[in-house]
C-alpha cells in the first residue's frame, strides 16, 4: 500500500480567478473560461475546507489568485482563517497595486506576510510584461507592507530571456537597502502547448547576472515557511536573494504544498491532470467526513510525484491559482 507522505502541510488557497494586471506569462488563454462568479467559493466554504485541510495536517496557507486583492471580502476572509486553530502561517501573494491601501487592514485581520510579484524595476518593461502603468503602486505597496509588518516580505520575479532578463541586475539591487527577498523562478510552462523555449533562462545565468552586479554571494538561511528557493546574500544586504529552480533541478520529493482552485478544485500538484471536486461535494450537501476522504485521496496522490510533467493540455496560472 502506498504510504502518504507526511510533510504535505501547505495549502495554497485561489481566492479568485480575476486579475487587474494581464501578465504574459501568467494567462496564455487570455480572459477566455473565467469562473463563474457563483461557482467561487463563499468565504464560509473555504474555512470550512480549509479547517478540514487542517484537520488532516496542514499548517501553513497562502491566498493566491488571480489577484486576491480585487476579492471584496478579502480582509473578512484573512479575519476568518486566521481564527481557525492550527494554522501556523497565513500569508498572501498579490501583484501589489492595492497593496498600499489594504496592507494595515490585512495585518490587523492577522495575515502574517506577503509575497509581492514583481517582474521589472523599468516602468516600460513593466507595462510590456503586465500591460499596466501602474509601477510606482507597486513599489509603494512594498514599502506599505514593510511599515506595517508583513514580514518577511518576498519579491518573486520570473525572468523570461527575451521579456525582461535586463531587470535582473536591478532586482537584485532591492536586497541591498530594503529587508526582503527577492527571489528568480525559472519560467516553467503551463503544458505544452505554450512552451515559450525562447523565454527559458536557467537560474544558474542568473545568479551569474547577479555575482557580476553585486558581487559573490554568500549562502543565507532560508526565512521562514521554508519552500524550494535557496537563498543568498550579497555583501552588506539588508536582504537576501533567492533562486527557485523548478525547470534545471527537481525538488518534487520534497513539495508540501496542495492547491485549490477558487472553484474548490484540490489538485496534488501544479502540474497534475488530476483534481478532487471538493467544490463540487461541498454543495452536494457531503459531511466532514467525505469531505476529508477525498482530502485524503489528494494526499495519497501527492506522494506519487516525483518530477513535473510539462506534457499537459494548457492551463493558466491565472485560474490554478500563482
């Protein structure tokens, strides 16, 4: 009998599929199968699954979407999750426009810390990465988080070679004066259809980008919640720099983290065909304890991964969930 693995403790949560950016990466269907609004999750059905996600040993959840931020009932969520005993860290990945404006809510409603996507310090490159002007939202949504606590503060760039590898020099730089990570995660395709090979850059360039800007770098321990990405330091940084290689190395073996949909959708991993209906079970009128058996299924399923499989239909990031 296979046996679960018993370090599956993170939960990433979809908030919702709606975005306010239009990322060239993130969404290659464009605004095509948008979740119906009446199919999302209500905020008591997601604490109700994730309190049985809990219940069956995770501790740790982010918010992600879409872009959680444009969810009106985002802070009342966060309030919400954040009273369900067990969980140790709640965080949030947004793409930080209203970043600025909610951050003090965020934290009084006990969000721990958040993730900021950002792939560009140039105001052009960004609008050609994003199709936004709205740049300087973002930096000031990052110094917002800072002030108020949300700790550590994590930057996350996806360096695509011909989009915006002339940024990585000065993303780098942002570790030298601020306290965050910023991290570089290989381009990883969502299936095979939309295998972008020009856009491929190992982290192993990247860091040499970076060692000819900065300077070498020193081993740096990881911050807390763990992950895959390895971190660093450049001489002097408040902050780290951090390399998340999910194309030129494998560390499948060691994921814990489960993903659901804003739809209810449990999928073992990013890139599985695979996918539990917690969603649609919920409103059959299903018990906790049915509930829990699929949770389970989805558990057991997870302990079969071992390496990505790059060679499904294609999907989008925006939906799955970031």
């Amino acid at each position: 009998m296979l046996m679960r693995r018993t370090d599956i403790d993170y939960l990433r949560l979809s908030v919702t599929d709606r975005c306010n950016l239009h990322c060239i990466y993130c969404n290659p269907l464009d605004q095509q199968g948008l979740t119906d609004r009446a199919a999302m999750l209500s905020t008591d059905e997601i604490c109700r699954v994730v309190r049985l996600c809990v219940e069956s040993g995770v501790a740790r959840v982010r918010l992600t979407g879409g872009e959680p931020l444009v969810r009106s009932d985002i802070v009342a969520l966060v309030r919400k999750l954040a009273g369900i005993k067990g969980i140790t860290d709640l965080s949030l990945t947004t793409n930080g426009i209203l970043l600025a404006s909610m951050a003090q809510a965020l934290k009084d409603a006990g969000l721990q810390r958040v993730n900021v996507s950002l792939d560009a310090t140039e105001g052009q490159c960004f609008r050609r990465m994003t199709g936004s002007g709205e740049f300087a939202r973002v930096l000031d949504g990052i110094q917002k988080a800072l002030a108020v606590g949300l700790a550590p503060v994590r930057i996350n760039c996806v360096v695509l070679r011909t989009a915006n590898l002339s940024q990585v020099a000065n993303l780098a730089e942002m570790s030298l004066h601020r306290p965050v990570s910023v991290r570089f995660i290989e381009y990883c395709p969502p299936g095979a259809k939309v295998d972008r090979k020009d856009w491929y850059v190992p982290n192993e360039e990247v860091r040499r980008l970076v060692e000819s800007h900065l300077g070498p770098l020193s081993p740096a321990p990881a911050t807390q919640a763990g992950g895959p990405a390895l971190y660093f330091r450049a001489r002097g940084a408040l902050g780290t720099i951090g390399f998340i290689s999910g194309r030129s190395s494998t560390f499948c073996r060691r994921c814990s983290r489960l993903r659901l949909t804003c739809d209810g959708r449990l999928r073992p991993c990013l890139h599985c065909a695979k996918q539990y209906g917690l969603g649609t079970l919920l409103r059959s009128g299903a018990s906790d304890n049915a509930l829990l058996i699929l949770i389970g299924r989805a558990l057991h399923e997870k302990s079969r991964y071992t390496k990505l499989d790059t060679t499904l239909e294609c999907f989008s990031m925006q939906h799955v969930g970031g």
